[in-house]
C-alpha cells in the first residue's frame, strides 16, 4: 500500500504561494497513493481533492461544526480527511473525534491547546488482501504541549484497543521525536515508519519547511505516520516545488506497506 500524510496548508490568500497556483500539483502529487492523510484543509480544498481524486472515495468534517463539505450545513473550520483507492478498499465504519476531554463534543477544545483539534478514524476492508486497516489521521496543537500528549493519550487507547490487521496513525502531530507525546505513542503497539523503514530516500530531513526550499536538515520533523502491523519497506518525503517554494509549507511524508 502507499501511504502518505500531508498538511497541504489552507487556503491563505497572503502565502507565497496560494492554493490557487499549487492545486493542480499538489493533486497531481498524491493522485496515485492507496490511503491519503490530509489536514488544514478547508471546505473549497476539500471540494478540489475529491473532484480531482476521481479514483478515491473519502471522509472527513469542519472541526468547529462537525459538518461535511456536500452537507447541508457545509464544513466550518479546518478538517483531517482521509482518502482511500475505491477500487481496493470498502469503508467500514468512519467517526471524528475532538482531541478534547469530550472526544464526542463538536467543537470542543483540550487543555492548552488554542483551537479545536481533531483526528479523523476510518476502518477499511482491504479487498486485496482480505485484512481490515484502521487509520487514523490527526492534526495535534501547535502551542499546546499539555494537549500534545494528551491528544497522544487517546489515540495511544484507541489503537490498543484495535482488532484491525494493521492499524496507521498519520498526521501533523507538530512533535518531534523524543518529545512527549511521541514517546506516548511509541511506547503502545505503534512504530515510527521512519525508524521501521527498510529504506529511506534521505535521512535526517525535516518536514516544516514554511514554503522555503532551503534549510531541510535544520527543519523540525513533525509529520509522522506510525504503524502497527505489516512491514514498511521504504520512507520517503516528496519535493515538489512552483516559482521556488514548496507546493506547502509541510512536506508530504509517504511510505510503501506490506500489509
């Protein structure tokens, strides 16, 4: 399977380089990948991957009303879509939570954090190999330290409850190696895809970047996919770049899984 995790960064007008002048290529860049992690992504975003991801069925709300982009109420605030290939996976169950003391409250914030945050939880059945894949893909607290673990805390019970074959946790979970919250979630059943790879397309490279393509090494590492089940045989990050910036200012994390 090929997996990736991407903060395509919302729709700012003032970016240096706008939504409008890298939709195309970031569609083109993730077009072909089997399970798709998205975040920061704004209802007229999350209408542009689903008209472009023509191959892929999807789920994902507003973090401030809970609401999809087709619904009635329209999506309200940033949401973490998951993608999957249609013609490889049925969904099973799908359900958001709020990375809060209330999981199931819409809206609701957590802790130290500033905002709501959200992870978004998919259940598959992989019709090529008959196994079911859980994802979940979250967007964890920029400021927040306090909410950072927490948020690791929930979604660390939630995987080691699992009956999943294979279980990915991806997202922008703005924290590095080492830090609590990753330490959380690597001291559960989860492994860091990149410590876990076979092989890398290059080392110790950072994945914030700003839209700025100088500075990798220097850069923080704070977009992760973790697995639990199957075998990951390479881990990579994709650089696509437009006039001299990145297509965002996070770099898509990709990796191929053995299921």
């Amino acid at each position: 399977m090929a997996v990736m995790t991407f903060n395509i960064r919302y729709d700012n007008p003032g970016d240096p380089l706008p939504w409008d002048a890298r939709r195309e290529t970031v569609l083109s860049t993730v077009s072909w990948f089997d399970l798709l992690g998205f975040q920061e992504v704004l209802s007229n975003q999350m209408e542009d991957l689903v008209a472009g991801l023509e191959r892929h069925d999807s789920y994902g709300v507003g973090r401030d009303n809970g609401g999809e982009w087709f619904a009635e109420e329209g999506m309200e605030g940033e949401a973490c879509p998951v993608f999957w290939n249609r013609d490889r996976f049925d969904r099973i169950h799908a359900e958001t939570l709020w990375l809060s003391p209330t999981t199931r409250m819409v809206g609701s914030i957590g802790w130290d954090a500033a905002l709501p945050r959200v992870a978004t939880v998919v259940v598959l059945h992989d019709r090529q190999t008959g196994k079911l894949i859980r994802i979940i893909n979250a967007h964890f607290s920029h400021i927040g330290e306090a909410a950072r673990e927490a948020s690791a805390h929930i979604l660390s019970m939630r995987m080691a409850g699992s009956e999943a074959d294979v279980n990915i946790l991806m997202g922008d979970l703005n924290a590095e190696p080492g830090s609590p919250a990753l330490n959380v979630l690597n001291a559960g059943r989860l492994q860091d895809s990149h410590d876990a790879s076979e092989k890398r397309c290059r080392d110790k490279i950072g994945t914030y970047t700003g839209f700025n393509t100088g500075g990798l090494r220097g850069a923080p590492r704070i977009d992760h996919i973790l697995v639990d089940g199957g075998e990951v045989l390479w881990y990579c990050t994709e650089e696509r770049i437009i006039d001299g910036f990145y297509i965002s200012d996070h770099l898509p994390v990709y990796i191929a899984l053995k299921p």
